[in-house]
C-alpha cells in the first residue's frame, strides 16, 4: 500500500514536472518557441530578466512547485533503480534515509533561494 | 521495485541486453540514463542558480562559470534528454494504466502478445522526441 501511494505520487510528480520544466525550458532556452514568454530586449539569463521574474508571485510559485515535484520524481526513480540492485535490508533503510534527507535539504535550500531572490532583486533595484 | 519471487540477477548490465523483449528494452535503458543524467544536470543547475539569491554580482559570475559553446552543446543535451523522458514517460503511464496494450484475449495459439499494440506508440514517441528534438536544435543552436 506505501509503495503505491510512493509510485503514485511518482506519476504525478512526473506530470507536474512534464507541464512546468516544458515551459521552464521554453522561457530559459528557446527564444523562439518562448519569446512570447520572455522579457522584451532582455535575454532570459540577464540579471533584469531573472530580477523581474523573482518579483512575480507566478514564478516563486512554480519554481517551488517544479523544485519539489522534480526532487521528488528524480530521487525516487533513482531509488527505484538502487532497490531492484537487491540491496539487503540494512542498505535498503540507507537508501530511504540517505535519499529522503538529500532531498528534504535540497528543497528547503532551493526554496529559501526562490524565496530569498525578491530581496536580492529589490535591493539593488534589479 | 524489489521482488523476491524474480530476483534482477542480471542487475545494471540487464539494461543493454535486450535479448527477446526488443526495440522497447532499449527505450527503457534509455529512459533511465537520460533519468540519471536530468538528475545529476538537476542538482548541479540547483546550485549555480542558487546564486541569484545574493545578488547581480553572483548571479553574472554564476552565469559566466556556465557560459560559452560546451555549455550550450551540454544544455541542448539536457534538452534532448528531456524531450525523450517526457515523451516516453507519457508512454510508460498509459501503458502502465492499460491503455494501448488491447482488451485481454484467449490465449488461443499462436499466441499473441501485447507487444504488437503497443509497437506503433513506441515508434510515435521515437518520432515526436526526435521531431521536438530538431525543433530545440534549431532554436538552441541558431538562435543566439
């Protein structure tokens, strides 16, 4: 039964993930398909742009949002990968542990980021 | 998963040796690679965008760490690695959920399998990520 809710979660992390990184990709790296998406005269690395975006509550959103679907659907797979390797009992708590704390430390350094990256933009009037 | 009644005995080196289960193996061979390498791309790009967190100072030194044509080749990599991961994975759920795969039979012989249902998803999903791929490619490369 826990291991359905896990996989579960799996399947719809990997949707969340599927929508978001598609159109983190498009703003970030695609000119063309995300133009439309994009900040006018700026490229989307620029400090303007990346300042803008922090300041907008849809971004910090979904930045969260991918941050922990992506942790969640990655660290799990990976996990999937290491149990069929037929680990015994006392590596299988390891691999649990080890991967839960790696990504709970990973989400909460990146949201602190996301969070923290308005301050940063509107102290130096980015 | 783990299953005591069929242990992986071949372990990693199972994902290159297709043997009778075909074209498939090899795509679930490479869902996983390219799984592990968005994985690794992702902890990494969590770390060097971190810098935007302390300023235009960081951000544009961050920046110039991960600049210049390697970088852009590597990110167009992650790119297609994507594309393939999003696609399959599509694949991977609708299958799981038993769509694609047919109304079960009478195993009459000779015996058919769902293999045949679902060959026609698997070479469509080759396509659209190699369509999405050169899509990427254009825009990635060309559009600087």
């Amino acid at each position: 039964m826990r291991e359905r809710t896990l996989w579960t979660l799996h399947l719809g992390a990997g949707g969340l993930v599927l929508v978001f990184l598609a159109l983190h990709m498009a703003i970030m790296h695609l000119d063309l398909t995300g133009g439309p998406f994009g900040v006018a005269g700026a490229k989307a690395v620029d400090w303007a742009s990346v300042a803008e975006r922090a300041r907008e509550a849809f971004f910090t959103v979904t930045y969260v949002a991918l941050l922990g679907a992506a942790l969640y659907h990655g660290l799990f797979g990976f996990r999937n990968i290491l149990l069929e390797l037929n680990p015994g009992a006392a590596a299988r708590r390891a691999i649990d542990v080890g991967l839960s704390a790696i990504g709970l430390l990973l989400f909460l350094f990146g949201a602190w980021v996301t969070l923290a990256a308005p301050g940063a933009a509107s102290a130096v009037g980015g | 998963m783990r299953s005591s009644a069929h242990p992986n005995r071949l372990g990693i080196l199972g994902w290159v040796g297709g043997g009778s289960w075909g074209f498939e193996r090899y795509m679930f061979a490479l869902h996983r690679v390219t799984g592990l390498g968005l994985l690794a791309y992702f902890l990494l790009h969590i770390f060097v965008t971190s810098a935007r967190a302390l300023g235009p100072g960081a951000w544009d030194g961050a920046m110039a760490l991960v600049s210049g044509p390697l970088f852009t080749v590597g990110e167009y990599l992650v790119f297609a690695a994507f594309a393939f991961h999003a696609v399959n994975g599509v694949r991977l759920a609708l299958i799981e959920h038993g769509f694609v795969v047919g109304r079960p039979i009478e195993p009459v012989y000779p015996y058919a399998t769902s293999v045949g249902r679902q060959r026609p998803l698997a070479v469509a999903v080759m396509v659209l990520a190699a369509a999405i791929t050169v899509w990427g490619g254009v825009d990635f490369l060309t559009v600087r």
